[in-house]
C-alpha cells in the first residue's frame, strides 16, 4: 500500500481586515528526478498547484484534474505539490509524465512513469515521493509545499537502497556557496551521506537532516545530454572513492565548470543506491564562473513566476485592481457580510537578515487577535525594479509564527498574507531586502 501512497515581520502594529483568498502565488521549490539508469530533472523551479493530465488519462476533464493541494479534503487554501512540480519540471524539457487517477479515495495519481522511465510491475521497480527526504503519507496531489521544499521523485523507490546527499565537506546541505568554487589543482574535500528507511510521514522543515556517512560511494564527473538528462561517469579515471568517514578529496585539471553526483554500481553495472544530488563546481581562473549554468537558475513553466511578470497573489485582480489590503475602511471587513466582525491583528516583531549573505532572511510575527481564527499564513517576494514583477510565494504554513526563507541574489519586497478561518485573505509589507551575490 505505500508504494501506492507515496507514489500517489521593523516592529509596527498592524490591524488586517481580511478579503476574499486569491490563489497561491507560485512558489520556488527544488526538484530532482531519478529515473532508472539517469537524473531526468534536477534544480530548483517556480511552480504552482494548478490541473495536470496523466499522458493515459482519456477519462480526464479538458483542463485536467486539479493537483493543487485541496485534493481529498488535505489543505484548506491551494498551493504547490510535488506531482505538479513534476509535471512543471517535464514540461521544461520536453516530457510529460503518466499515472493512474484515483478518484477516490485519494483525488490522486498512482504515478507510473517520469519522461522516458515507466514503472516495472514485473519487477517491482515503481515510482515512490520524498520530501525534505521523508515519503510522504498522502500522494503528490494532496501534499502541499513550502518555498524551499525538496521534492525527489525515485525510480525503484522501495527497495531499501541507501539515498545519498553529496556537499562539500565543511559546510551544511542547506548554505551551499553559489558558485562553488576552487582553484585548479585545489584539493576539493567533499562528502557523501545517506539516509536509508522510509521515515513514511509528515516531512520536517527543509533543511532538516538526519544522515550517516557513507562509505564507498564514487563521486564521479556528470554528462548531461541535450535534453538535460544526467549519467554519472562512475568508471572515469577521475572518480574518487569516499572512506570510512564519508569523505574524499577531488580535484580538476581543467578550469570551468564541472559536474558531479555520487552513487554506488555493483559488478553487474547495477546502481545499489539512489544517486546524490548534483554539485556544479568552477574551476578558476575562468571567466565562466561569473554566470551559473543554466540548471542551476530558477527556471518557471510558461505562464509563472517572477520572470514571466504580471499579476501576482497581492498584485491587484483584473484590470488593475488594488491590492486588498489597499485602503480598507476602518472597521469593515471586505468580503463579509458582518460589518461588525472582528480583524485580525498582529504585531510584526522581527525581519532577521544577519544571514543575507547566504541568502537567508527570517520573519516573524505575533498574533495580537485572531478574529475568527487563522487558517494559514505565506510569505511572498516581488523583485525591485523589474515592472511587473510577480510575488512569488517563499514560505507558508498554519501553525507556526515564524519563517525563514530562502531568496537568491537580488533585491526584494516581501510581504506577509494571513487567511481566516472564514476563507479570508489580505497581506501587508513586511520590508525591503537585498541578498548580495
């Protein structure tokens, strides 16, 4: 039954009178494909809960069947999930995706293929969902994302192979320097951990690790063919073998830009592992290492993001509409029948940006009020000086008070939106930063 489950804040009181909930802005997350023999997909994407369409699903409505998180009842406000990350992610190359719709009881896709990898029924090869490196407990249309989310679609996922992370030795999984840089002929230390089990349930916040060194793993040069798919060069001379403590050094000849995933293949040229993620390291002195390739930007399906420009979550409805959170009169909670109905009020209490130069800022706030009570909260960003800019949404919950979200070089606005309980929304300004790069 798993395989089918997993498969399928400056400090200034504010009072906010709430408005009819707009959809979900969409929202940075990283996406990693493992399909059977290569990496189909790898990095991070801007995407949105939104329909998709299994390439079988004859039975399926026009526009597809909805994946955004409202699926069976799981989320009160739509947002991202992984199978439309999924989804988002083949569609910047090329491929499409394949499942079984489940109308009940799930409102979800059994997926049966990523790309070019089909599930093997015969052999039990099927494909399985981890976030933050937990398998999920409801399926990819019912999960909802956080900015920042990793989202990991395995090949042969139940089968109890290791899942290995490969970083450079001395920093965390979570602030990696972009760009990764060493000079050549520099000894590089790297590291590779792995995590084994299923830990089948809610995923802890990313970056939330717990690992085990891993020992004997390659860490070996990347090719990536034209469409963007991975293989790990395990028999290059150049792959160096990781030792008791999970570490080995490497180092490039050549400068530029280089490649590199750790995985484990046993004597009949079968992997034993499910493959690290990709680190790309320049070699300098090379002018090249001033852009980051192109897998490594945030890239966004046709018609979201900031990059596309137009409206966003608090940009105003059609035809150029306020925000709601515009001009509120005193008192009067637009959307709502009551006049006399309480607001919500709270108090932003910090913006933390002493770690802005990894591209990390914290908000938090604290509830003065809570009206009818709150449902949800998100966090969203708007670059500056680009018209038109979307808000892209870096960081939501219910339950919590606090956020840290992740940003990449550039300057922002960011703001802070609460729904009730009532299904009512606005947001405010929470302050303006700069990540340096």
């Amino acid at each position: 039954m798993r395989t089918r489950i997993a498969a399928l804040c400056a400090a200034s009181l504010l009072t906010i009178a709430l408005a009819p909930v707009a959809e979900a802005a969409p929202t940075q997350v990283n996406v990693r494909i493992e399909g059977k023999t290569e990496t189909l997909f790898e990095g991070p994407i801007l995407t949105e809960g939104h329909n998709v369409r299994a390439s079988s699903d004859s039975s399926a409505p026009a526009g597809g069947r909805r994946c955004n998180g409202l699926n069976n009842g799981k989320n009160p406000q739509p947002g991202p999930t992984p199978t439309a990350a999924g989804a988002d992610a083949m569609s910047l190359i090329g491929e499409d995706f394949d499942g079984l719709w489940y109308a009940e009881p799930f409102e979800d896709y059994f997926i049966k293929r990523w790309g070019p990898d089909a599930q093997s029924e015969g052999t039990g090869q099927y494909w399985g969902l981890v976030v933050n490196n937990v398998f999920t407990s409801v399926g990819g249309c019912q999960y909802q994302l956080d900015g920042g989310d990793e989202v990991l679609w395995v090949y042969d996922a139940f089968s109890n192979r290791p899942r290995l992370l490969l970083y450079p030795a001395g920093y965390s999984a979570a602030a990696l320097p972009a760009p990764l840089t060493v000079a050549v002929g520099e000894p590089l230390e790297l590291e590779v951990d792995s995590w084994v089990g299923y830990n089948e349930g809610d995923p802890p916040p990313a970056p939330t690790r717990s690992t085990t060194p891993y020992e004997g793993a390659e860490i070996a040069p990347v090719t990536t063919d034209g469409q963007g798919f991975e293989r790990v060069e395990a028999d290059s001379p150049q792959a160096v073998t990781t030792g008791s403590d999970g570490k080995a050094e490497i180092a490039f000849a050549q400068s530029g830009w280089h490649r590199i995933k750790a995985t484990v293949v046993n004597s009949g040229g079968k992997e034993t592992v499910v493959r690290s993620n990709r680190l790309d390291v320049c070699v300098t002195p090379d002018p090249s290492c001033a852009t980051l390739p192109p897998e490594d930007l945030v890239r966004s399906p046709v018609g979201s993001g900031e990059e596309e420009g137009g409206g966003g979550e608090e940009a105003g409805g059609p035809g150029g509409t306020p925000p709601v959170d515009a001009a509120p009169r005193a008192g009067i909670n637009p959307g709502t029948s009551d006049p006399g109905a309480a607001p919500v009020r709270l108090r932003l209490s910090r913006l933390d940006r002493s770690h802005l130069s990894r591209g990390l800022v914290g908000v938090s706030w604290k509830v003065l009020d809570a009206g009818p009570g709150i449902a949800s909260w998100a966090i969203t960003s708007q670059v500056l000086g680009r018209p038109g800019a979307r808000f892209v949404r870096r960081a939501h919950g219910s339950d919590r008070s606090a956020a840290t979200v992740h940003l990449p070089p550039g300057a922002y606005r960011l703001r802070l939106t609460v729904v009730d309980a009532l299904g009512r929304s606005s947001g405010t300004t929470v302050g303006r930063v700069e990540v340096p790069r």
